[in-house]
C-alpha cells in the first residue's frame, strides 16, 4: 500500500517537477557565463542568485501546493538567503506611541528601510533572478518556446565563446542536454492530456519508457562533446561578412600552437619544438602569468638562429652560448659585442606571477627584452634559491636550470633596459654590413632555399637606401600583403621550404609564418636578424574600459597589470644594427609591437608616480570612488545623459577644445578632425588595422569604393601638411577640411 501510495505521488505532476529541474540547469549556465566575465557580477552576487535559483526550483517540485502559498515560501527563502550571504544582523528600532500615528508611520517606514538597506543592491539581483525564473519556466512548457529559448542560447554562448577569451562550450553542451530533454517532456505531457487510456499504459511501466531516451540523448550529448574539431566548411556569418566586405578579422592575440607539426592540429601555447613548423592550431585562452609592469611590452623567451628549411634549431653558437649564474639586484652580463653602445635604454620593471601548473616546463624566465637584473624569486609563498638561474649574454635569454631541483618560480621580479627605438638614428645605418665577422650564424640561409624569396625580398625592399628602411618595408609588405589565420590551407602547399610554400604557395598564416619568413628574407639580402619566441602583452583589465576615451588621453604602451594566456604565445623578429644592437620587428598581421621612442622617454619623465609615500587622503578617495554603489552610479548617469542631451547645441561649440579650456591651433584642430573620421568610419565599415597608416587605410577604403577618391585625397593632403609639416594650414583650409569631413560623414 505504501508502494503504490509513493509511486502515486512521484508520477503525479512529473512533467511540471522534470521542467522546473530542467529550467533550473539551464538557467544556472548562464549565471556560470556571467561569473567567468571580467568586472560584472561580485562573487556574493553570483552566490545570491545561484541560492534563489535554488529556492524558486525547489518550490516548484510541489505543484500542489497554492500557488500564493508556493510564492510566499519563495520569497521568504529569498529574503533567508541573501540575509544568509551577507550576513544580516536586524536593526531595532523604539516606536512611538501609536496614537501618534505620523510618527509611528515614520519609525515603521524608518525601521523597513534600515533593515531593507542592509540587503541593497544584492536584494534587487535575488528578486530580479526570481521573476526571471518565474518567467522562464512558463516559457518553457510548450515547445515552440523551448526551440526558440534554445536556438538564441546556443547562439548567445556560441558567438561569446568564439569573440572572447571565456570558454563556454561546457556551458552551451548542458544548455542543449536540457532543451532537448524539455522537448520530450513537454512531448509526453501533450501525449498525457490527449490521450489520457493510453497514457496509463505507459505509466505502468515508466523505466522501460524513460531509459532508452536518457541514454539516447546523453550519450548524443556526451559524443558531441568528445568529437574531434573538424575543419569547418562554411565560415560563420560574422566573417563571411567581413571577408565580403574585403576587412580582415583580427583575433585576440593568438599566438602559436604548442606542437607544430606540418598538418598536424595543436592548441595555442608557448611551443617546445620549433624543429618543424607549420600546421593548425585552436586557441587555448588558458591564463598562464599575470604581469605587473612599468610599460607594456613583449614577453620575450628564447631566441634561435639556425634555420633549416623546416624550422628553426639552436645553432652551435647557442648550444655552446657562455652561461653566468645569477645574483640578486646584480646587473647581468650583456653581449660583448653590443659594447660599447650607441643606443639608449629605459629601465622597465616586471613583476611576474605564474598561473597554473604547465608553465613549471618553461625551460626560461620571460621579461621585457633584455633583463638586467633579477630581483626576487618565489616558490610557495617564500623566497626561493636563484641558483638555477643561468643568464646566457649571448642569447639575453634567462635559463631554468631546476629541474629536480626547484620548482619552477611562482612568481619572480626583473628589471629590463628596453630599447629606445630612435628611427632617425638607426636610418645613418648603411644597407650594407662594414663586417660579417662574429654574425655569420645570423646570415645564414640554407642551400636550397629557392632563389625566388631572394628575388621577393630584393624587391620589396629596393626603396630602401638604408638597413632600417629596407627592414621596415618587408615588415610592411608581409602585414598587409598576407592574411592571418589559425587554420591556412596547407593543400596549397608544394614546396618543400617552410618560407617559400607561405610567401607563393600558401599566403595565409599566423605568426611563425610572418616571423620565420622576415627573419629569412632579411638574410637574403644580407641583414643579420634571429627567430625569437615569447609572448605578447596580454589583455590590461582597462583595456576593453577605455576604448571609449579620445585616444590622446590612453597611454597603450604604458604601465598595468596584464593577463597572459596560452592564445598570447607568440614569435617575432630581432634584427642586429651595428652600434645598436638588437632591435625587434613585428610583422604578423594585426599586431602592433609596443615600443619606446625618444619623446616617450621625455614624457615618461614628467609624469606623476603612484607610491608608497602618495598622500592617504589621496589613497582613501580612490576607495571611496570604487565603493559607489549601482544605484548611485545609474542616478548620475542618467542625469548626465540628461544634461548632455539638453545642452547638445551648446556642446558642439566645444569640439575644438582637448582637453575642454585649452585652445587648438588651426593644425591641431584638423589632426583632431581627421582622427574623429577615421573613428567615425570605423563604425561605419571602414576599418584601420594597427599596422596601417591613415594613407595606406584610406587608399584600400578608395580601392573599394571609387566615390570616396576626391574628398579622402583633399583630406589626406590636409591631414599630412597639418601633422607632418612645419608650415600652417591656413583659416580657409580648414574650414574647407571640416566641410569635407562633414560631408563624408553624412555619406558614409
């Protein structure tokens, strides 16, 4: 009897207890995506909602109870669970009597709202997560809806997946697992009211009914998920569009797969073996070290010089490179050929932080190129031995040496001297070498490399009268002239070298492609240059925050805390300059090498430092401004944007003033203007890669569209005379200059 009594129970309303477990898990992926966004939720917010998810599923088991009744209980489990996360202590309040009701009212509103007050704002996320719930899960009980809800998920979690650095593909597989299964229970529930006699045979025997689809469907889910990747054969529509349109799409700073053999499939991360390079890759956007620094830089790793026609291998030099052990604050040993030099250097300060357990084979320590010094070392929270700290002068390379020994450093603090790169002092470097002497290792090209990249290189940089200009048009040619990519189609392929079947077979690659290729084309024309591989700066929390501030208030090369990941692996050039040393290119598409110039050695020095001695006033409103709540913050907004939209007229008379009360002479204003352009056209399609001038973009804008030739070509003289030329434009240039700014503006 008390079989079939709990057998009863269990069966009746199963649809309406399956579909709110369902709708629950499926909710909970998307609080999952926006705990794994950056700066969006706090992590008792995520808890708050994740707890009233919880409460508001669990009440919906007991679809017997009255509805007002089962609302009731949710709220209170509500209200229990944010006071629970935020630990809530109530306030108490003395009352006055209740024959003066005004003020009795008052104290009752005054006792709600110091209570109410101690649960804001997390109180507006449970209740908004409730209604939420609520909804979702009426949605979700016919199945036209439940299509509709999983087709714009999916998506959702696709496109974020696939133009971020998150990884949500768990996140999309138990979003289909659960509509899926709400499709067959809602399937089953129709079949129930419409046919109510055949129903009861079903349910007499439910496991017989109910195992085969479970296991069906789980095991589609589970495959799906185990599948291999699988080249597509249709672009997605996002760069179908982009490539129509003649753009290219830029990605993340991917890097470069960690095994690279030819054909083979890897993930990005910092590679091992460059003995064979080539192949494809997918992107690991797995956090690797988060670097404190003083200027944003590459994060430079080993260097090679030995190219074979595959890859790259350590010389002879480099495997008997002279190695110097390494003492704290002391200024390591640097090539005895780079001394004494011409070029000057700026100290830049690194505090590196590993993530993860892969990095403990790094067989270097990264920094800006070149450390000098080393000042600490961690492993477990302590201070760590720098006995297996090799410094090789030769290759500026920092070598690990701990194997069995040490664990590999957590975190660890280097001071580098980068480069000041001084174009006009490195352009009174002749083309040809006064020497060969002790740089033949760098000059070196194999016998069959075929006599075709010679002749490219030869050509490309023949404008070139000096080494820097014959090295900066080849760097230019291989940005713009081939298309990045993770995935180049390797059937093209024929040739048996490496930088042959890219530049003429190939014409599309990422970064081991762009690097390998400079470094030998430089060398056929007989300027030294190495292979080096590292990784790039990696995203600054700011970064994405700041994209919408004039450009002339942003520092990108400045200081910051960046995140690296495996998808920032990455490889460039350094070429050898006489006087100079070494000094690094970058020419793989869409990526833009940070660099230190001699006005920015200048500016550096005027500018205000952040210290331990910075005023505690000074440091406790820095505080006070991040502790605004969301409330204050939308109420300012709003009036602002109010303000803004009233006074809109009166606004336009400031478009010449940057910052607002200093005045621009007439070149400023229409530098300023044309830079408003180029921003104005990238929202309209026209985009600038970080590599591009403002003439090489406008002439690939004018090849596209014929209309835009008259009016860009006026501008552009403008725009150059204004920021180039020491003579002024005149009053009556300018005004012509705004004009066809405006024009094209409407136009676009």
């Amino acid at each position: 009897m008390k079989e079939s009594v709990w057998r009863r129970l269990l069966l009746q309303d199963w649809h309406e207890r399956l579909t709110a477990i369902l709708t629950g898990v499926f909710l909970l992926q998307f609080v999952i995506w926006i705990a794994k966004e950056d700066h969006v939720w706090l992590p008792e917010t995520v808890t708050i909602v994740k707890l009233t998810l919880l409460v508001v599923f669990f009440m919906e088991l007991f679809p017997r109870l009255h509805p007002a009744l089962r609302r009731l209980l949710q709220l209170v489990g509500l209200l229990f669970v944010v006071g629970a996360v935020l630990d809530y202590t109530p306030a108490g309040r003395s009352f006055h009597s209740i024959k003066e009701w005004s003020a009795f009212w008052q104290d009752v509103y005054a006792l709600l709202h110091d209570n109410f007050m101690q649960l804001s704002p997390f109180i507006w996320f449970a209740l908004g997560a409730w209604l939420v719930a609520l909804g979702v899960f009426w949605w979700m009980k016919a199945k036209w809806r439940i299509v509709v809800a999983l087709v714009i998920s999916v998506a959702a979690f696709s496109f974020r997946d696939s133009f971020s650095f998150l990884v949500l593909w768990q996140q999309a597989a138990i979003v289909i697992f659960c509509g899926l299964f709400l499709l067959i229970v809602c399937h089953f529930a129709g079949l129930k009211r419409r046919n109510p006699v055949g129903w009861s045979n079903f349910s007499d025997y439910p496991l017989s009914v109910s195992m085969p689809i479970v296991f069906l469907v789980s095991l589609v889910v589970f495959l799906g998920t185990l599948a291999p990747d699988v080249r597509a054969l249709l672009t997605d529509p996002y760069t179908m569009w982009k490539n129509f349109r003649g753009e290219q799409v830029t990605f993340f700073n991917k890097g470069f797969g960690t095994s690279s053999v030819l054909g083979g499939d890897s993930s990005s991360g910092y590679s091992r073996n460059d003995s064979t390079l080539g192949g494809e890759f997918s992107f690991d956007y797995t956090p690797v070290m988060s670097i404190s620094t003083s200027h944003r830089s590459y994060w430079r790793g080993e260097t090679r010089a030995l190219y074979t026609g595959k890859g790259w291998l350590p010389s002879d030099v480099e495997r008997k490179a002279q190695l110097v052990p390494v003492t704290a604050d002391a200024s390591l040993p640097q090539d005895p050929r780079l001394a004494p030099t011409l070029g000057k250097t700026v100290d830049v300060t690194q505090t590196i932080t590993v993530l993860g357990e892969a990095s403990q084979d790094y067989p270097v320590l990264f920094g800006a190129y070149s450390i000098d010094k080393v000042q600490s070392m961690a492993v477990g929270g302590s201070a760590a031995n720098l006995s297996p700290l090799l410094w090789a002068p030769r290759l500026s390379e920092l070598r690990w040496n701990g194997t069995g020994r040490q664990a590999y450093p957590q975190s660890y603090s280097v001071t580098s001297k980068v480069p000041v790169i001084d174009e006009a002092e490195l352009r009174q470097i002749p083309a040809e070498l006064p020497t060969r002497a002790g740089l033949e290792e760098y000059l070196f090209v194999p016998e069959t490399l075929p006599s075709r990249v010679r002749e490219l290189a030869l050509k490309e940089s023949a404008a070139g009268t000096n080494m820097y200009d014959k090295v900066k048009l080849l760097e230019r040619y291989l940005s713009t002239a081939y298309p990045y990519t993770n995935t180049p189609d390797l059937s093209k392929g024929r040739s048996r070298d490496f930088v042959d079947r890219f530049l003429f077979e190939i014409k599309e690659g990422y970064c081991d492609y762009y690097s390998t290729a400079l470094a030998v084309m430089a060398r056929a024309i007989g300027i030294p240059s190495r292979w080096v591989k590292g990784y790039t700066p990696g995203v600054n929390a700011l970064t994405e925050e700041m994209m919408n501030f004039p450009e002339d208030l942003i520092d990108p090369d400045g200081a910051g805390d960046y995140t690296v990941r495996n998808s920032d692996a990455h490889s460039w050039v350094e070429i050898y300059f006489p006087g100079y040393g070494w000094i690094p290119f970058e020419p793989t598409a869409g990526f833009a090498l940070p660099t230190i110039t001699p006005q920015e050695v200048v500016d550096l020095g005027t500018l205000p430092s952040v210290t331990d001695e910075t005023p505690a006033p000074l440091l406790e409103s820095v505080g006070t401004t991040r502790a605004i709540g969301w409330g204050s913050g939308a109420v300012a907004a709003a009036i602002l944007v109010v303000f803004l939209w009233l006074n809109r007229s009166s606004l336009r008379k400031l478009r010449f003033f940057v910052p607002i009360g200093r005045q621009l002479d007439a070149n400023q204003r229409a530098v300023l203007e044309f830079e408003r352009l180029l921003k104005y056209a990238r929202r309209k399609g026209y985009a600038r890669s970080e590599s591009e001038t403002a003439r090489e973009a406008a002439q690939r804008w004018m090849k596209k569209d014929k209309w835009l030739q008259k009016d860009l070509e006026s501008l552009l003289f403008v725009f150059e005379k204004a920021k180039y030329s020491d003579s002024p434009i005149t009053d009556e240039e300018l005004v012509q200059f705004t004009r066809t700014v405006s024009k094209l503006k409407e136009s676009m």
